[in-house]
C-alpha cells in the first residue's frame, strides 16, 4: 500500500514538472525545429536505442538527420537536455563564428577527470589564455623539427607492416594507431614510449582503456550521473587507468624540467666564440617557457594540456591515415598517382624532409577528400552560454548544438556526387573552380575553436602515408556499406579496416 501511493506520488509529481517544462520558454524555441515525436520525460531516448542503433548513437544521429531534418536543421531531447543538429553551412557558420558560445556539449565532461582544463575542454578566460601561449608552437618552422620522429616512427611501421603483409587480410587501424601514439608522446613529452614495439606498456594500455570507457559510458545514460558512474564497474576501472596515465606524465614532467632547466643557458664554443646552441622542443617545453615568463601555468596545468595533446593527437591522426589507405585501396588509379608523384618527388629518397611535404600536391588533396568522407571528427559540439540567433532560429542558452560533420561533407549541393572519393575536388589547379562554400569543409572545425594542431596533423600524415605509398601497393576488402560506423568520439569502422599489402 505505502510503495504503490508512492509510485502514484511519484508519477503525479513527473507529470506536473513535464507539463511546466514544456510551457517553458527553453522548450518552446527548441521543439519549433523538426524532429522525431517527443515522448514524455524521456524524449528520443527510445530513437537511440533500437535495435538498428542501439550501442551506436553516431549512427542515430545520422538516421535521424536524413529522415527528420529540414533545411539542416534537427532537434531532439535527451531526458530534459534539448539538442539541435546542424547540416547547413550558414548555420554552422554562425555558431562556430562565435566568440562568445565557445563552450564544448555536456557529453565532454566525461573527459574532465582526465585532461582536466586541457584546451580540449577549458572554456572562458582559461581557453583564450591557453591558446594564445600554445599558438606560436604550431608555426611550420617549428614543426619541421618533428620531421625526424615522423620519420623514425614510419620506419618502425613500415617493418611491422612488412612482417604482417605475408599473412594476408588484416586491420591495419591498431597498427597505425601505435605508430601515430608513438609520435605525439615524443612530440609532446620529448620521451619515446615506443609503443609499437612494445604495445603492452601500462601507458599505452591505460590510453587505450580510458578511450574505450568514454565510448561505453556514452551509449550507457544511466552512468551519465558522475555519483552512479563512480560506483560502476567502469568508473573503478578509469580510476586505475587515470592514476596509470597521470603519473607517468607527471614522472615525464619532472624528468623533463631537468633537462629544461640544464639545457635553457647552454653554451657551447665554436672557434673561441661563446654561442647559444639551439635546442629541439617538445611541446611540454613551450609550456615551462611560459611558466617561467609569467608563473601562470601550475603542474597539473601543465599536465592537463600534455594529457590533452596525448588525447587528441593520435587517434585523430590514426584514424586519418587509416580511412585514406582504406579509400587508396579501393580506388587504385589515385593510389597510383600518389605513387607517381611519390616518385617524382622523393625519387631513391627514403628520408622525407620538409621541402618533400610542401612539394607532394596530389597527396595533399587525396588526405582532404579522405576527410571529407571520413572526417576524424564526424560532429562536433557546443553548448550555448547564451541565447544565439543560428541562421535566423532563436536558440536559448544551456541548448546543446551539434554539427554533423559527417552529413554536412555528403551535401549533394555543395559536393556533387558526394560519395565519389575525388581529390581532384582540391588539387590545387582545380581548387579555384569547385565553389566549395565557407563551412561546408570544416574537417578541423572552424573559427576561434578550430583544432591547433592541423598542420602537425598534416604534416604527420603526409610522411607516414608517403612512407607506405612508396614501399606497398595496399588492396580494400570491404565496401562503404560493410563498414560500420562509430564516431565515440573519433570516426571509426567498428569491424576494423581490412587491407592486404603488395610489396612494390
């Protein structure tokens, strides 16, 4: 008798508080968009979970919008979170435009614990005090002096490659993964983890488990709540890891300081003449030269930001260079003039410099059409500090935009036949004449949020794919219709990408 009057209590007092919010004005401006039928309290939770979408809300997103959207516009809610989807230039121009609605969706809290108030995710003062000192790190000049790692780590790859071609079919993503995650650690930390020799390592292991814990905890709104999350299975599971992760780079830190420190006054003779040698920096000695010039970057700042660098810098490169050789494979014509130019260039090269980069054109426009059907960030998303007027619909503030990168690519409109892979689109004689529209190709975001590290990204992926156009002729096994998309938070084919290498 007591637990049934409280049920009907209980349901009493739901249906009051959803009759108030939805004569809010919050949820009036929000459900004028087009969308799927709202349920009561719980929204479109049910959209996301059957059984065509269920564990795979990219996908959702992406049915939702082809089906519901109008105009590049789609709205949907999440329990009582209103969400917009933007496919439209216009739009997207405006929210990434903004200056002041600079704040990342709810769902990046998830990543707190981890890159703390890394540039990833600070907002506010923080983000613009961050980005103006990590800025000057990403000039070309100064990242030519990766080249090097780039190389070595290519090196590596290419000999694992080799010893896995003899054995036929496999996904070539986990071995391009290691290759990029070894690079980023010896950009950012300047200390070689050497993971693709030794895959095993806590580090490695524990990057890779608290990416998988992200994705579990996204499909999983019962752990959305940080007190449920931390009582779960996974939440113990990411406490291992994070202490893993967090005192290996504090160890790094410490040890790099040092040399910093030794390194930041030294002086060397040259013919009887005092001068400064020049040192090669990571990127954690930009942010001890800015802690010395104005005290304002603590350790765990600085930890947040090399965190951050080791987050956002393999994976997306990974799944790049992986999606390209996949579309390599299964259009041999431009995989051979990648190779022509490859030759031309490099010629008995087998070391790729700086002025090898500028010059490979053609592989340029190969990794931008790869990003335009697999972009690394299928969506990204905002949410409002406040109310912002996007492409003539009044949003309010707290409203949770996102833009579908991935459909936004496909837009027959701006991209004719857009499923065609096509580098000509930005072969750069062609480039002038395609009418590509601000906004409508943003596969490193756009505006004062766009991703810092672009051209080292560029750069990367330039001398690895270079590295293994040059040696293998790479074959596809799978259609576009067998892959299986995930985008948690990084586009990846949930069934891997198969390949098989041909020695040239």
């Amino acid at each position: 008798m007591i637990i049934s009057a409280f049920v009907a209590i209980f349901v009493s007092l739901t249906f009051i508080w959803w009759i108030k919010f939805t004569t809010s004005k919050y949820y009036r401006l929000i459900d004028q968009l087009p969308g799927p039928r709202v349920f009561p309290v719980i929204g479109n939770v049910l959209n996301f979970c059957n059984k065509e979408r269920r564990n795979n809300p990219f996908w959702a997103l992406v049915t939702l919008s082809k089906d519901y959207a109008v105009d590049g516009f789609l709205r949907f809610w999440m329990l009582n979170e209103g969400y917009v989807v933007l496919t439209k230039p216009e739009a997207v121009e405006d929210l990434l435009c903004s200056t002041k609605n600079i704040s990342k969706a709810t769902g990046y809290n998830f990543l707190h614990e981890w890159l703390g108030s890394g540039l990833l995710i600070s907002t506010g003062a923080t983000w613009h005090k961050r980005r103006k000192i990590l800025t000057p790190s990403f000039h070309f000049r100064i990242l030519e002096d990766f080249i090097h790692i780039f190389n070595d780590n290519s090196a590596i790859l290419l000999d694992k490659l080799e010893k896995i071609s003899s054995c036929g079919i496999f996904d070539v993503t986990p071995l391009i993964t290691l290759c990029t995650l070894d690079i980023i650690c010896e950009s950012a930390m300047g200390k070689a983890v050497n993971a693709q020799i030794k895959s095993d390592s806590k580090y490695v292991k524990s990057v890779h488990e608290l990416g998988r814990i992200i994705i579990e905890r996204t499909v999983r709104p019962w752990l959305f709540p940080d007190i449920l999350f931390h009582l779960s299975s996974y939440g113990k599971q990411q406490r291992l890891c994070l202490k893993a992760v967090h005192s290996f780079t504090e160890q790094v830190i410490t040890e790099r300081r040092l040399v910093f420190n030794q390194r930041k006054n030294f002086e060397i003779s040259v013919n009887g003449t005092e001068v400064r040698q020049k040192q090669r920096l990571a990127f954690l000695d930009t942010l001890f030269e800015a802690s010395l010039d104005n005290e304002t970057l603590s350790n765990k700042d600085i930890r947040d930001e090399v965190d951050t660098f080791m987050f956002e810098g393999h994976d997306t490169t990974s799944a790049s260079i992986s999606w390209t050789l996949y579309l390599l494979g299964r259009y041999p014509t431009e995989q051979e003039k990648a190779y022509n130019e490859l030759q031309t260039v490099l010629g008995e090269e087998i070391i790729i410099t700086a002025s090898h980069i500028l010059q490979l054109k053609y592989l340029d426009a190969i990794i931008k059409e790869s990003l335009r059907l697999y972009p690394s960030a299928a969506l990204l998303a905002r949410k409002l500090d406040e109310p912002a007027d996007i492409d003539g619909h009044e949003l309010p503030g707290h409203t949770n935009v996102i833009v579908l990168t991935y459909l936004l690519h496909r837009n027959p409109q701006l991209f004719p036949e857009p499923e065609k892979f096509n580098p000509s689109r930005f072969f750069q004689h062609n480039e002038a004449r395609t009418g590509i529209k601000n906004f409508s190709y943003i596969p490193f975001s756009a505006g004062p949020r766009n991703c810092i590290g672009q051209k080292f990204a560029q750069m990367e992926e330039k001398c690895v794919l270079a590295s293994i156009i040059k040696k293998f002729r790479i074959v596809s096994h799978q259609s576009p219709e067998e892959m299986i998309l995930t985008a948690l938070p990084i586009l990846h084919s949930a069934n891997g990408i198969l390949i098989s290498l041909e020695k040239r």
